[in-house]
C-alpha cells in the first residue's frame, strides 16, 4: 500500500475552549477510553505545520488517523483538499468529480468507539457534500447520485472501529482498509478507473505485497481435534476480486470469482 503519515495526537487537557465546542463527552469516557477532542484552533495549527500541510493536501497522499475521534483532523484536511481541487478545475465538474473522489479515497480513521465512527462517517460525508453541491451550483449543476452513492462507500470503507494498538477489531477480527488505486493516471486524465484492494492492517505493518484486486477474504481458525472427534464438514471458501471501475462507479463494487 502506499506510504502514509500517521497523525499521532496526544489529547491533552485544554484550559481555554472554543466557543461552543464540546471536547469531552463525559468524565466516564474520558476515564475509561482517555477520550478528549481536539479543539479546531489547535487542528488547524497543526495541520498547518510548514512542510505537513504541503505534502497532506495532496489527493496522492495517503493519511491514516489511529484515533479518529468524530474526524476533526480528516474534515480539516479534505477541506484543503477541495478548495485546491476547486481551484486547479474552476469550470470542469466531471474532473472536480473524479479527483474529488480520489481525494477522499486516500483518508483513513481507526476508532474505538462505535458512535465517533458513525459520527465520523456522517461529518466526512456532509463535508464532501456541501463543497460539492456549492461547486456544481457554480457551474449550474447538482450534485450526481453516483458520485455521492461512491463517496459513501469510499468514506464507510476507510473509517473502520477498531484498536489501533492491538492492531484489531473489536470482535478481534482483522482491521481491513481499502486501497483504490488509479489505473493509468495521467496529468490530463478526466474519467479516472480505480483498482479496489484490501489490505490487513498487519499487511501494512509489515509491508505485505498484496495481488492488485484481492478481496479479504477471512479463513476460519481450525482447532485441534481429539482421538474420537468427527472431522467436521468445511464448506469450501470462495474467493473474489474487484474489478478496475470509474472511480464514480465503486459504489457497484463490482467483483469476478476467482478459480482456486
């Protein structure tokens, strides 16, 4: 998978809050999951860094948030994101489209708890939404269906709960991320196609080469069966690959079998 930046924040207690922003949920949650939100003046600051914020608002920059929280850092850094696009293509909304979409495909979160995913999901999505309805707008346009159906798969796809420490889910299943890779993409590319992979976290800790297309495809544990144990029937395991779309189309998830 690509390279990435980890944005690793260590959440501290903060004396002067901003105006109507609420960094704690409750003291339990603080106790129990060191849960404090980072305020959007210090998000911006950070984000601002001489030499970060160059190379984080650039759509072929991967970014990976261990501790999503409800997606300050990733709101503030697709935000980037957009206005650049919106400045590089004023007047091409399909272009605005493509690479807006590539954009939010290079974004990732881990979290914790189930209600910041979902909250991080929904503010990623609102915040992909209202630029791109306000840029269509500039050029007479609404926003397209398809375009939104793949921004919601895309975003759904790379916020993921988990424990980024111990590198699992919850259930203590793998944590799975999508890489969406562009097939031939070249300056002046309009309609651009993608490649969906999926890679484990523990792929990507240890640098695992992974077939371009590959669907995770979990294996079940076997256990160790006694002298006088029944083996038990496995139904045998199917196995997939995606297949290169229009990036504007992931949302079909379109996938082949592959003969094993």
């Amino acid at each position: 998978m690509a390279e990435y930046f980890v944005i690793s924040v260590i959440r501290k207690w903060v004396s002067i809050l901003a105006e109507n922003e609420v960094l704690i949920k409750s003291k339990r949650r603080v106790q129990q999951h060191g849960e404090v939100f980072t305020p959007k003046e210090i998000v911006d600051a950070m984000v601002s860094l001489p030499g970060l914020n160059e190379s984080i608002v650039q759509y072929s920059t991967t970014v990976l948030e261990p501790s999503v929280g409800e997606g300050a850092f990733l709101i503030n850094i697709l935000e980037r994101r957009l206005q650049l696009l919106a400045s590089q293509f004023p007047e091409d909304l399909v272009k605005f489209e493509n690479f807006a979409l590539l954009t939010i495909s290079s974004l990732y979160g881990i979290e914790l708890l189930e209600d910041n995913v979902k909250k991080c999901v929904m503010n990623l999505y609102v915040t992909f939404f209202d630029f791109y309805k306000n840029f269509a707008a500039k050029v007479a346009k609404a926003p397209k269906a398809d375009v939104l159906d793949s921004a919601t798969t895309i975003i759904a796809a790379n916020i993921v709960q988990g424990d980024f420490l111990k590198r699992r889910k919850i259930d203590g299943g793998q944590i799975v991320f999508s890489e969406w890779k562009p097939v031939q993409l070249h300056k002046n590319t309009k309609h651009i196609k993608v490649i969906r992979t999926d890679y484990t976290l523990q792929d990507i800790f240890h640098h695992i080469k992974i077939e371009p297309g590959t669907v995770y495809t979990p294996i079940p544990e076997t256990k160790q069966l006694g002298l006088f144990d029944d083996q038990p029937e496995v139904p045998p395991l199917t196995f997939y690959r995606y297949l290169p779309v229009d990036i504007v189309d992931v949302y079909k998830q379109e996938m082949e079998e592959i003969d094993t």
